[in-house]
C-alpha cells in the first residue's frame, strides 16, 4: 500500500532530519537555521527514498522529477521553517516544535508528491 510505504520513508527521513536538527540546535543554531540545515539533508534523501520505495516511479525521467520535487520543497521549506519558528515562540520548545511542523506539512506533501511529482508508474 502507497500510503504505508509513504509513512515508512516519511517517518525515517523524519527521524535522520530529527537527529541533524538536533545535533544543530545543541551546536547553538537558532530553531529556524537548524531546521534548514536538517531539511537539506533530509529532503535529499527523501526525494530519491520516494522515487524508488514510495511510488516507484523509476521509469519516468529523474530530472522531471527532481525539478518538480524541489519546486514544491522550495515551497514547503520556508514554510515548515516559519511554523518552526513560530511553534517554538509559542511554546519555547524547539524541540516540539518541530514535530507539531512536520506534522502539518505531512499529508499535504503526500497528496502533492503522489499527484504533481511522482506520476509515472
């Protein structure tokens, strides 16, 4: 099932972005830079965890893809950066924050990557 596949990568890029994020934020980062530093790395590999586990989408051309993913992670990373940054004034966890972050990009960046990005099977 896609959406199980989804998860699964969702979750361990989660975690892999969850661990540099914290190791920046005890280096002294600030929440929001440290949430663009982890969301390089991770997006990087979730973009080609996606292409071969998720959707299987293989056959259709890597640079038509790409092009797509990072238009809509262009997108989504200033965006999760301002909820990070607002999630933890609120609540003066960064920590929190973050999880509260990618949890509300979540299901809109499944709908989108399934529909505009990985659509050749």
């Amino acid at each position: 099932m896609m959406i199980g596949r989804y998860t699964a990568v969702q979750v361990a890029c989660f975690l892999l972005d969850f661990l540099i994020f914290t190791i920046l934020i005890w280096a002294g980062l600030h929440p929001v830079a440290s949430n663009l530093g982890s969301r390089i790395i991770s997006g990087l590999t979730a973009f080609m965890a996606h292409r071969h586990l998720t959707f299987e989408a293989t056959s259709g051309p890597v640079h038509q893809q790409a092009r797509r993913y990072f238009a809509l992670w262009v997108i989504n990373l200033p965006a999760t950066s301002l909820m990070v940054g607002l999630f933890a004034w609120i609540s003066g966890n960064p920590f929190l924050a973050k999880i509260a972050s990618d949890g509300v990009s979540f299901v809109a960046n499944y709908l989108l990557s399934r529909r505009l990005i990985f659509t050749a099977r």
